[in-house]
C-alpha cells in the first residue's frame, strides 16, 4: 500500500478515556471504513510492517489500525506528553514515504455480520438487529475514542462483544459496557438479558 507517497500527511494526537492509548488521526486512508485490526504483540503483527516498526518503540505494548487512525497503547510509566512527538513524526515520516502498512495480498476481516451457523431461526434475527445496532450506534461513538467493538455471539439472551484497541484494558470499559451498550441492547431487543465482553471480568 504505497499511494500515499508525495502527499502531505497530517498526523494529530487525540485522547480517550484509557489513559494507556492514544489514538493519531491521519489525513489519509489505511483502511477501508468498517474494518480495522488489532495487535495486542509484535509476533500477532506480521501482516504489518508499520506496526511492527510501532513495536519497535520500547514502551508500545499494543497496536490498532483502523480507517484513518492507528491507536498506540503503551506499557510506560512515561508521560504521554513526551511520547506523542515522536510518535507523530515517525508516523507523518513513515506514511509519507510510501511505507507499506500491510502486506501485500493483507484482507482485513470485515466486522461480524452473521449468527452463529448453529443458531435458531429466531436467534439469528436477534443477532441482525444486534449487529444493526452496533454497526449504527455503539461502533462510531467507540472509533471516536480510538477503538472498536464487534459482536461475537449471541445465546440464551447474552451478547458478547469483543473490545479492541483503546477499548482493551480501558478502566471505564466496563462501565460503557454495562451502563451504555447493555442498556442500549436492552431497549431496542427485548430479548437482550445481558451484555458481556470477551476476555473482560465484570
């Protein structure tokens, strides 16, 4: 992926609530709206060279590529006011070049839109209208702060999602989980019982 060579990329910081992450907003497209990856180490990175180089940084523990942003998250007690400098350079540096972002032949997998195979008839409206809900409602607000959420599965009235990039490891994630997105569910699809995330303890 080198189109971006020659052109004038800007590259700003923008906070979220995982004091941890930070989210840089590009002026240019790395991937195509509604898909994004998330690599929580540098040995699930290899499909992508820039996050690799991302890797190299010491105190970057995790890294998220989506639409036109990459969020950073990092495992140092150094203040982010220090990191961000040099964060943004090699980033504008780096796509400005032409540097490849993913391999070449790398599909990103689009967000889930079907039930599992072995769900009811009945099940799997559920989860359309669940899926419907997220990709509308929950999925942008959870981009703004440099994150994603997809649906997993749903069964017996519980929905679990995965939380990626910011959203992983964030302290106020299971409080938006709870308070925002289960409510949500809960009052559009009756049949929505409770709203869980994959891997997060409640």
């Amino acid at each position: 992926m080198t189109e971006n060579k020659e052109k004038m990329v800007s590259v700003y910081a923008e906070a979220n609530p995982n004091p941890e992450s930070m989210k840089f907003v590009m002026n240019v497209a790395l991937l195509p709206d509604g898909q994004s990856v998330d690599y929580p180490n540098l040995e699930s990175a290899m499909e992508s060279p820039l996050a690799q180089e991302l890797f190299n940084f010491d105190y970057v523990s995790r890294v998220f590529i989506a639409s036109n942003f990459v969020t950073v998250t990092k495992n140092s007690s150094i203040e982010w006011v220090k990191l961000i400098p040099e964060l943004r350079t090699f980033l504008k540096s780096y796509v400005e070049a032409g540097g490849p972002i993913f391999n070449e032949g790398f599909s990103a997998a689009k967000t889930e839109t079907a039930a599992n195979s072995e769900a009811s008839a009945e099940d799997t409206e559920v989860s359309k209208k669940i899926i419907d809900l997220l990709d509308n409602y929950v999925r942008p607000a959870v981009e703004q702060d440099g994150g994603n959420i997809t649906f997993k599965s749903y069964n017996d009235g519980i929905v679990t999602v995965h939380l990626q990039g910011s959203c992983s490891g964030c302290p106020s994630a299971t409080v938006t989980l709870k308070a925002g997105i289960e409510n949500l569910l809960k009052r559009m699809v009756p049949e929505v019982k409770e709203v869980v995330a994959d891997g997060v303890t409640i």
